[in-house]
C-alpha cells in the first residue's frame, strides 16, 4: 500500500512533465508518456464534436479538460487535459478551424 501512495503521483508527475499539446493547420496533437514517448493526433477534417469539462478541482486552478472525438478512432477521443483557461482555448480552436474553413 505505501509503495502506491508513493508510485501513483510519481507517475502523473512524470507523465505531466512529458505532455505537450499542440494545433496546426491540420491536425490536433498530443505529445505524453512516462517511459516512452508517444503521440496521438487527429485531423480536423475527421472530427465530429468537441466539449470542455471543468470539474470541481479544476474550478480552483482555472483548468479543465477539452475532448475532441471522432468516432473512426475506434472510441479513442484527443484529451487536452488540465489546460488552463480551457473555455477560451476551444473558442480559439474552433475559431482558427472557421476561419480556415478547414472542414
């Protein structure tokens, strides 16, 4: 049990260190992983909807989680997880994804 309570935020701070979020002209992506590095992207051509979640820690720190879903990817959504100002960073999203018209 103590080897837990001490493993369990060792591996979030680990995989929070390595995490990376980014959107281009085509894609999103998302850089994380404890060991090794992996990446996960999504075209914007291929998603179908999007959403924020706030929850209740997230409210004191500002942060939240944003959620873009395309259902090809087999039930495998991109999280942009504790972002901060999450509202103001899918209006942005969405807006560089209108402004482009890029779907």
């Amino acid at each position: 049990m103590a080897l837990s309570l001490f493993t369990l935020p060792y591996w979030y701070a680990k995989q929070y260190k390595n995490t990376y979020y980014a959107y281009t002209n085509k894609r999103l992506i998302v850089r994380s992983g404890v060991f090794g590095i992996s990446y996960a992207s999504m075209e914007y051509k291929d998603l179908t909807s999007s959403s924020v979640s706030v929850g209740f820690l997230d409210k004191a720190c500002n942060t939240g989680t944003l959620r873009f879903v395309n259902p090809s990817a087999h039930g495998r959504p991109i999280l942009f997880k504790y972002v901060e100002n999450p509202y103001v960073l899918m209006k942005e999203i969405k807006d560089y994804i209108n402004q482009n018209d890029i779907k």
